[in-house]
C-alpha cells in the first residue's frame, strides 16, 4: 500500500472516530463533514511533513493543533464550552496519527 492510500486510510478512520460522537449528539451535517474533512486531509499532512525541532509524536499533535486553531476562533464567542474539546482532540487524533505513521 502507498503512503497516500495508508495515509487517507488513517485519516478516515481518525475522523471517523471523531464524527461518531458528533453524530451521536445529532450535530448538524456540516460540523460533522468538516471535522471528518479535518483529520482526513491532516493525516496526509502529517504522513509528508517533518516540523524542525521537533521529535515525531509531536508532530502530529502540531499539524492538527494548527488545522484546528482556525476552527477554534470561529466560535470561540458562541459556543466556549466546545472549544477546549476541539483543542484535546486535535491533540489526541494528531498524536494517534502520528503513531499509526511511525508503527504502520
């Protein structure tokens, strides 16, 4: 299998694992579509990038943390509460990213 088709195969299965929730909670269809979108294209941004100075698992907690920040402030004044679960979970799915990079 080639880095692209195993890195969109991790980046379905992170965003996948990141909409369920959201559609257990009945969330409208676009908020579900942008969050699987989200770690499906920072997958394969991760599997291509090497940030300088830091060690492999943090980069992908960095790439998802950036392609999550803009996410953020868009309804840092609406909805606060949904703002640090947004954050954890760019940092989880981008350290689980990065595992499944490093180990598959």
């Amino acid at each position: 299998m080639t880095t692209f088709m195993l890195s969109l195969c991790v980046g379905a299965v992170a965003g996948a694992l990141d909409v369920i929730p959201m559609v257990a909670r009945r969330l409208p269809f676009r908020s579900c579509l942008s969050a699987f979108c989200t770690y499906l294209f920072a997958a394969v941004i991760i599997f291509y990038s090497d940030l300088p100075y830091l060690p492999w698992w943090a980069d992908g907690m960095a790439v998802t943390l950036m392609m999550a920040l803009p996410v953020v402030l868009t309804f840092a004044g609406k909805e606060r509460k949904a703002a640090p679960v947004v954050l954890f979970n760019a940092l989880l799915f981008g350290l689980l990213i990065a595992v499944a990079e490093r180990f598959l």
